[in-house]
C-alpha cells in the first residue's frame, strides 16, 4: 500500500494503494502511512523522507465514505480518530529530519495536509493535478492541521479564501499562492529536487517550531508570528469582523462548515500549533457529524460520482458511441447543445431555416471560446479545432449519417412533428432521435417518429454551456438501449444525467413550479413580498421566488397552467393561473418586458413593484421567515415525494442530484427528498400535516409517507 525504498540514505514512502483507484486516507492507509514513517524515523542511516506516490495522483484526500460512516460514532471515538491524524502529521514535522513532499499528481484535503506537514512541498506541473482543500464543499473543514498550517504558511488573507472557498488550483497556481515552494517538469527533475532539498536542510524546523533550549526536542512556538499579522492586528481585526459578516450573508447560516474554519483559524492562531491542532479537531468532529456534512458528501460527491459514472444505465447494452450529432434549431438551447459536443470532439452538424440562423447560432460558440481563451481556460488551437467540427446548415440532407439528432426548434407540436419526421430518416442505421422539449410529453412527441422506441427527451438547461445537468426522459416506448446511447452522450459530453419517467413538466420543471407557485399563494395571502423573498433566500435558494418568476416570465407560467386546465389537470382557480392571467392583462411579463413582479430601471438594480401592494393588500399580521421557509420547502419536496411515488422520479439520487443541479434546491439539506431524513421523516410528516391544516391540502403527507414515518424509515435506506 506505502511502499517503502531506500536511495542515496533517503526513505522514498511511494504511495500505491490497491484496494481503490485512487489513494486515499483511510482505516487502512494511514495506520500504513504512519508505519512507514516511523519506520524512517527509527532509522539511524536514514537522512530524510520522500513522501510521493506511484498512481497518476498523489493522494485525493480523506475517504469520505469512511467520514460517512464516522458520521454517527460517538465524538469522543471520533475524536480519537482525529486526535492519531493529528500525531502522524505532527511527528512528519518534529521527528528532525527532513520531510518532502514530491507532489507528482493531485493533492486534495487530507492529501495536501500530508504536504503542508512536510518541511517543503514540490510539485509535478502536470495539466491535469489540482491542489487544494476543497472540505468546505461538502460540509467538512481540513481536520489534518490544514486550518492551522496553512494560515501560519501564507497569512490569513491569503490562507481564508482558500480554506473557506475550498478552491482547487493547478500546480502553477500554487506555487503562485505559495500553496507549493517549487515546480519540476518531470518525476525525475521531482525526486531530485527532492533529494537536493534535504541535502541541503538537514536540520529543518518549520517557522511555527522551535527547538526546547532543555531537551532539544522541536516544539511549538510560543508567540510565533503570523504573516501578515496575527488575529489580534489591525489585518486580523478586518478579516474577522467583515469576514464573519460576508459569510453569514452568502451562506445566511445554513452551512456549519464555514464558520467553524473562522472559529478554528481565529482561536487557533492564539496559540501553539499543538494546541491549535486540539482545537481544530474538536470543530472536526463538529462538522463531520452534522447533517450537513452527510447531506452533502452523500448528493454532492458520492452521489454525484455515482451518476457520472453512468449508475443509471442499463448494464447490459454494449457501449455506444456518438461521433456525429445533428442539432435542429440553431437557437440558444440549439447552440449550447453544439458548443458541448464540439467542445469533446463530436461533429456537430447545427441546422436551422437559414444558413444565416444557423452561422448565428455557431457564433455563440465562438463567443463563449472567446471568453473562455481570455480566462485562460481553452487554447486558440482547442477552440479553432472544435468550432472546425461544427458546420452550420439549412439543408437537412447534412445530417445524413447522425449518430444523434437533438431538436431545439420552439415548443410546438406541429413543428417538432414535422422536423422529426424530415430529420429521423437520416439517422444511421442505429440512430437515436432526441427531443430537447422542456414541457411537451415525449410519449406525444414520439407519435410523429417512425421508431418511437429510439425516441427519448434530452432535457438541456440554459445556459447549457454552465449547467452541468441533463434530464433523460424516458418515453412509453423509449427503448432501453436509446437509453444507454443517450447516457453515453451525456457522459461523453461530461454533464450530469438524471433519469426520469414521461410527464407533465417531467420531474425538474414539475417540482420547480411549486416553488414559484408557493409564493404566489404568500402574495395572495397579503404576505409583504419582501418577506417572501428573504426567506426564499434565507433557506438557501439561489433566488427568491418572486424574482425567479420574472425570469422565468409571467406569460410562459400562465400559458403552461393554461395548458393543463384545458388538459383537465388544473383549475381555473388555481393562483398562479390567476397571477399570471393578471400581470399578462397588466403587460407586466416579468423580465423581459422590463416589468414584473419587479421594476426593472436602466440602471440595473431592480426593486419589487409598489404597486405590488395595491393588488395584494398586506394582511394584519405577517408570518415569522421561518414560517415562509417551511412552506417554500415543503412545497417542493412534497411534490418530489409525489413524483418519486408515481414512479417519474426513481431513485433518490436522482430526484436529489436533479434538485440542486437544475433549479438550485439548497445543497446543504442534500437534496429535495433527502430533505425528509433532513428533517427527519416524523417530524415531516407531522409538519406537513399542520401546514395542510393551515393553508390548504396542498401540503397534506401522502399515505405512504405517513406509513415511512410510522415505522420510522428513511427514504435512503428504501431506496439505495
Ligand atoms: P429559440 O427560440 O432560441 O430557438 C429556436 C430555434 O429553432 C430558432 O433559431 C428557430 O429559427 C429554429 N427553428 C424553427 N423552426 C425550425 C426548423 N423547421 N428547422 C430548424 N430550426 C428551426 O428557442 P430555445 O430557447 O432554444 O428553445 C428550443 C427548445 O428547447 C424548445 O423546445 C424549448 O422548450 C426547449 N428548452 C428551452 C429552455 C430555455 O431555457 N430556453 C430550457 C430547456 C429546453
């Protein structure tokens, strides 16, 4: 697992774990890891010690399904876990003789503390290794001495962002923050710069140690000095005064994570590193067993891993590959949908009424390349090689001999029925067709198709080039193979699929909806909009309710729930119905009208419309935001629990993944049905129930969920 080598009187402890592709900390390695390190310490022909590792990467961090399962230990036990980590680094840099760490790949949270507790840190600049601590991302803090090391390494200001924003950098940018002190070409030019070092250091003590004058021991640092300033300077007073505030306005308290690093740097920069060390662990094993924390490394990583990799698809189907997409409409879903192939090296032949349209529609790619080359994150040769590979055509006869043809044309039945039924003979032999429609049925849509079985929904969201998710919708007939092909489609173009079952609104744009509607029933009810829009974002939505209706636009609302009433679905009573008939009546559309539930002036900073107050007079007493939040909540995840009951929505992940992915359902709760273990099933259901009894049936637990909550069963443990 460590193997362990002997060169020029160096230990070479290399990294090579068998039992998971890639290394990590775990019950296993590190009790290894400390081994092969003593081993060195006890040594006498031992000079100093090269950590490094054989894999492409050096180590990803901390095992975080061995954090989930730590998730319910005792703290006391987890303590004990933290308190040994803590040892094993701390011997790293106190044991007298030199530590390097040759960094030849990716070092993450727990792989690059192992760095920071070695006495220099080089770095392999590979295009492809990232360095950082990226805990904070799933509900976790750098529990290996990262919150310590760190800031004493760089200074707080320059430590914080890193630590609070989990930020994952290349080796150049690195060296740049000073995260790594050199840079090599090469594994060779690595190892023997590592070798040099500790030549050249044979007695190093990190700035934060001191040797004891008694018993030569290295200590910690009394009254060592922090770059920059310590917490008690002027520095120190600015980033913890205006940093506390900042953050509980981004992240309005809901995530434990950042607030427990500012605790750990504040109050451990005011002490020795070995009691800085007790201090951070104890905020550790805070975090590690919230519920944020298991939300989050569940939905966010595992779960997410779990989808890219392709959980969803039928297993039995030979691997499919596209290599020529068609796209119909070259329009804004058109042209990001062509941007993502091109990007991977996929034909792309981009049609539209006119070749104009159509080159309009490719410019879109040259423009986000452009932006993209400027930030430094394409080459010209990579952009020129992928707008090269999409041709922009009016003529139907191009997409002769597509893989795969995407229809992006404007939602109406009848055109979508006639570019299918021009495009689908052009398919190769075992082509697959796809719909990118966001509202109409795709079993519908498939009547048009002379093989409905190779007819799928591939649900893109705007922009598509930023958002990572696709929802798949499977049709009556979809077959599974056009499954497997569209998953291995959404996996070659690297965004996330969810799978869902054909209907009304599939599963994102369904739950959405209830967010929206919500408020509009908050309104009716003479709940000042204010209020409903802090809470919309005080329980963690990206944007409140109302100005997310702007953009969404009042029309388009009321033209769907118009839809359904005339498909017997709805009632004309329904609010949103009702809101939206009002505000089209008014010209008020929403954004794009420059007029909604919002007033839009040039200057940009929009305000809700005074005349709000007319239409929907305040109601005497007004609702705590806690109160406003739980409905917005509840709302949603109990139209989850519906479609995941009516069998749209099939796995927990999926209804999880596609939540925060797709309408930024707040990741820290772990998604819109893990919401339920969130909270806790009985409390719930007990909850739904008493908002059901106060402002409709709308909020009312189904049966199944009250018969879960009777036995006290997680939507979790059913469905995975
Ligand atoms: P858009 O209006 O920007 O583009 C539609 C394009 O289709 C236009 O360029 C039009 O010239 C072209 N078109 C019309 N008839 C055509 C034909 N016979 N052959 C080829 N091209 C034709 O519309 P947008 O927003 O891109 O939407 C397209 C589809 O994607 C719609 O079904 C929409 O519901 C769906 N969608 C839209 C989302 C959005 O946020 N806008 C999100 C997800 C899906």
């Amino acid at each position: 697992m460590i193997n362990y080598t002997i060169n020029r009187h160096v230990a070479i402890l290399s990294w090579n774990m068998t039992s998971s592709p890639m290394n990590v900390m775990n019950d296993d390695s590190t009790p290894a890891f400390a081994a092969a390190l003593q081993r060195a310490y006890d040594d006498v022909d031992v000079k100093g010690i090269i950590v490094t590792s054989e894999k492409n990467e050096f180590i990803a961090g901390a095992d975080l399904k061995m954090i989930l399962r730590n998730n319910e230990k005792d703290p006391a036990e987890m303590l004990k876990i933290s308190a040994e980590l803590n040892r094993i680094f701390r011997a790293i840099e106190t044991s007298g003789k030199p530590a390097v760490a040759a960094i030849n790949g990716t070092a993450l949270g727990g792989g690059y503390e192992a760095c920071l507790a070695c006495h220099h840190r080089i770095a392999l600049d590979h295009p492809k290794a990232i360095i950082g601590l990226p805990e904070v991302t799933l509900g976790l803090l750098p529990g290996g001495g990262g919150t310590q090391r760190l800031p004493r390494m760089l200074g707080m200001e320059a430590a914080l962002p890193l630590l609070l924003e989990g930020k994952r950098v290349s080796p150049a940018e690195a060296l740049a923050l000073g995260l790594v002190d050199e840079l090599a070409v090469s594994r060779e030019e690595l190892m023997e710069k590592a070798f040099a070092w500790i030549d050249a250091h044979p007695e190093p003590l990190q700035p934060w140690d001191e040797r004891d004058r008694k018993t030569g021991q290295i200590v910690g640092k009394e009254n060592f000095k922090v770059p920059g300033g310590g917490v008690q300077s002027t520095t120190g007073a600015r980033v913890f005064s205006a940093g506390t505030a900042m953050l509980m306005e981004k992240t309005h308290g809901n995530y434990p994570a950042p607030l427990a690093i500012m605790s750990c740097v504040y109050e451990g920069l005011q002490v020795n590193i070995d009691r800085a060390l007790v201090i951070e662990a104890r905020y550790f094993v805070q975090v590690a067993r919230s519920k944020v924390a298991k939300g989050l490394i569940q939905t966010m990583f595992l779960g997410l891993n779990e989808a890219n990799k392709g959980i969803r698809r039928p297993k039995d189907i030979p691997a499919t590959d596209v290599k020529k997409v068609g796209i119909l409409g070259a329009g804004m879903m058109g042209s990001g949908i062509a941007y993502a192939a091109a990007s991977v090296g996929i034909d792309v032949v981009l049609k539209d009424v006119s070749l104009e349209a159509a080159e309009k529609g490719k410019d879109y790619s040259r423009t986000v390349f452009k932006k993209a080359i400027e930030r430094g994150k394409a080459t010209q040769e990579k952009a020129e090689a992928a707008l090269n590979l999409i041709k922009p055509t009016a003529d139907a006869e191009d997409l002769r001999g597509c893989d795969l043809i995407i229809e992006a044309v404007f939602e109406n039945r009848a055109l979508k029925a006639q570019v299918t039924q021009e495009a689908e003979p052009m398919l190769a032999e075992q082509g697959i067709f796809a719909s990118n429609t966001s509202t109409l049925p795709i079993s519908g849509l498939a009547l048009a198709s002379a093989k409905p079985a190779n007819f799928i929904g591939l649900h893109f969201f705007s922009p598509v080039d930023k958002m990572q998710l696709v929802e798949v919708i499977r049709g009556k007939q979809t077959s599974a193979y056009a499954l497997a092909f569209a998953l291995d489609f959404v996996k070659k173009i690297r965004k996330t699929p969810i799978v869902v079952n054909d209907s009304r609104g599939f599963y994102t744009s369904r739950v959405f909806t209830m967010y929206t509607a919500e408020s509009m029933e908050l309104l009716k009810e003479g709940i000042n909009p204010v209020l409903i829009e802090n809470a919309g974002k005080a329980a963690g939505m990206p944007v409140g309710p109302l100005a997310v209706t702007d953009e969404v636009s009042l029309d388009l609302i009321h033209k769907i729930s118009g839809q359904s009433i005339k498909d017997g679905v709805l009632s004309e009573d329904d609010t949103a119905y009702q809101i939206g008939g009002k505000f089209v009546e008014l010209g008020r559309l929403g954004k794009k009208s420059k007029a909604g539930f919002y007033e839009y002036p040039p200057d940009g900073k929009k305000f809700l419309w005074p005349g709000l107050a007319e239409l929907f007079p305040l109601a005497e007493t007004q609702p705590s935001v806690d109160e406003i939040k739980k409905r917005l909540f509840y709302r949603q995840v109990l139209e989850t629990v519906r479609c995941f009951e009516e069998g749209v929505i099939q796995t927990q992940l999926d209804a999880d993944i596609g939540s925060i992915l797709a309408w930024g359902f707040p990741a820290y709760t772990g998604g819109a049905l893990s919401f339920v273990d969130y909270v806790g099933i009985a409390n719930f259901v007990q909850e739904a129930d008493r908002l059901a009894d106060a402002y409709g049936e709308r909020f009312r637990p189904t049966p199944r969920l009250r018969e879960m909550a009777k036995q006290g069963v997680s939507y979790f443990k059913q469905t995975n």
